[in-house]
C-alpha cells in the first residue's frame, strides 16, 4: 500500500484535460494522491467531506486546489469565494489554489486575485505546453508544501507565490512590461 504525503484536488468539467492534468501531476508528484472531479458541487462535497465524500470526515485540506474558471453550474469564482470565506479557524481556507483556466480576459484574472487565488494560470494551447505547465505547477507548490511541514495546519500562514519557474510566451495586456 502506497502512503501519501498529500492530496492534491482537480477541478475541470473537460474529461480530457481533467484527465491529463490529473495523470500529469501523478507523475510530477509521486508521493501524492490526486483526486478529480468535474463540477463545482463536486469539488465543495470533497472539501467539505459530504455525500460521496463523507469518509474524507476529519482529512486534512488537499495541498492544492487547480480549479477551472468556466464550469457548467456554478463557476470556479463560486468556489473559491466559497473556500475563502469559510471560518478563519479551518485551515481549508489556508488552502493553495491556482486558477487554471482559458480565459485571459483581465476582468477574470483581477476577480481571482480579488477573491484569494494563490495563482492565475492561462492554459496553454499546445499539448506539450499544457502538461510542462502543469507539471510545474505541481512540483511548486509540492515544494511549497513541504517547506512548510513542520509548521501545524492551525498555524500554517496564508501564503500568495508567483511561480518564478513559469514563464508566459505573452504577458496580458494590463500587466507592466
């Protein structure tokens, strides 16, 4: 039986990028269990630990959330909203979560920032792009992670990274050159 360090959640309502995100931080990520799912309502059941995820009771937050901004019923802002403004004392909120989505309408990636994403990420048009990128995002926050292992979930501080090892062949348009 495999033990895992950490979990790590995917939520994407496209099966081939769920599956190639998932698979693709399996193998960036040995150590970790990784779990998809492919609505909103199924993404705050995990986290919550309800219905079909009732025996997560007690579990740990995942040690990163990739959430897509543009699914069908509620959207990825809902979600985030919805972690972000649980109780300051559950460490869910304390949560990483990058935004890993198509859009880049600027609109949409100040709303994240402005709701508490840890990062904004514009997926990548190419196959090879898309898993690199998320192969990178993996392994950051996984060592992000465990850079903070000794400290208690009760005390573990909010943190906001950039990903310097990210690098964007076009910058949005309101950014600063």
């Amino acid at each position: 039986m495999q033990q895992f360090l950490s979990e790590y959640l995917v939520v994407e309502d496209n099966d081939d990028e769920r599956e190639l995100i998932a698979d693709t931080l399996r193998k960036s990520i040995p150590k970790g269990r990784v779990t998809s799912v492919h609505n909103c309502a199924d993404a705050l059941d995990f986290l919550h630990a309800r219905g079909a995820w009732a025996d997560r009771v007690g579990a740990l937050p995942p040690a990163l959330i990739l959430l897509d901004l543009s699914i069908a019923g509620l959207s990825g802002f809902s979600v985030l909203d919805e972690i972000r403004s649980g109780d300051s004392g559950d460490a869910l909120t304390l949560t990483p979560i990058v935004m890993f989505t198509d859009s880049s309408a600027p609109r949409d990636i100040l709303e994240g920032y402005r709701l508490g994403a840890n990062s904004f990420v514009v997926k990548p048009m190419s196959f090879p792009e898309f898993r690199a990128v998320v192969e990178l995002i993996g392994r950051y926050w996984s060592m992000q992670q465990r850079s903070t292992l000794q400290l208690s979930t009760n005390q573990r501080a909010r943190k906001i990274d950039v990903c310097p090892q990210l690098e964007l062949s076009a910058r949005p348009a309101w950014s600063a050159a």
